[in-house]
C-alpha cells in the first residue's frame, strides 16, 4: 500500500511554538529580497554532549504571520560539547522574499523524522538503541556572531 506524502510549502506555527526550536526574525522587509544559490549558516553552539545535530531552516513570514519553508540543512557534530562553529549548509535556493514579509531563521538540534535522530551517543544512528537528552546552547554575541550567510541578489 502506497502513503502518500505532503510535499510544498508547510505551515511552521506548531514547530516555532515549541521550547527548544529557537526563532530569529527580520522587521517587515520594506523592498523585495532575492536569494539565489548556496545558502549557509554559521552557529556557534555547545552540547552538554560530544555527539549532536545542529539543524537551521530558513523561513517567509507572509503579511498575516504564516512562516512557511524556504530551505533547510543540518550537520552533525562530535566534540559537540566544545564551543564551535557549526557550518550548516542549507539547500541551494532561488526565492523573493516579498515586500511586507519578514525572513525568518529557525534554529534547533534536530529535525525528526527529516533526518535522523542523534541518539547523543555515537553509536550509528541505523542500530543505536539509547537516547540521551542533552542541554543546547546557541551564541550570538560580539565574540560568537551566529549568523544566516544569503546570497542576495542585486537588483539590476
């Protein structure tokens, strides 16, 4: 029997209500903004773990508040429970974010059932049997400047 999956654009309010999924959002942008090609975050993060994830998905907040996906990326770390900066690539795009949208930044350590749970462990994630909770910490000081890397377009 075939399932069949939702695919297009989803509706972030759930996810962005929840504790430990932090959000990061522009004021209303006064003129159009388009990204194209690689897009990239660099987040400066700590585990209470060695083993974890940092996941980043890249949002449009349309006039009425609605958050929905642009692209997304993670990367998973080991000596996680060192400050570093995790380098997570998103998905090559090609957007406009319109004028009277906001763009909005979604940090959090994982991203189930999308990818894979970390189990925290190091074990491989296919036979691992433990799941250890872990406490995540994000930077965005003068020292650790957390950022969202967008090619944006100049307009011709």
């Amino acid at each position: 029997m075939w399932t069949l999956q939702k695919s297009g654009r989803v509706d972030n309010a759930k996810l962005e209500a929840r504790s430990d999924v932090l959000t990061y959002t522009t004021p209303v942008l006064d003129k159009d903004v388009e990204v194209v090609g690689e897009v990239s975050a660099e987040i400066f993060f700590r585990s209470s773990l060695p083993y974890a994830d940092v996941f980043v998905r890249l949002c449009d907040v349309d006039e009425k508040g609605r958050s929905t996906n642009v692209c997304d990326g993670l990367i998973s770390l080991t000596d996680a429970d060192d400050t570093t900066c995790a380098t997570v690539q998103l998905w090559p795009t090609a957007y406009r974010f319109k004028r009277g949208h906001r763009i909005r930044v979604q940090v959090s350590s994982g991203a189930f059932p999308r990818f894979n749970r970390n189990t925290g462990t190091g074990d491989q994630r296919a036979t691992a049997v433990t799941l250890r909770a872990a406490d995540q910490q994000v930077f965005h000081d003068p020292a650790r400047p957390s950022a969202i890397v967008l090619p944006v377009r100049q307009a011709s």
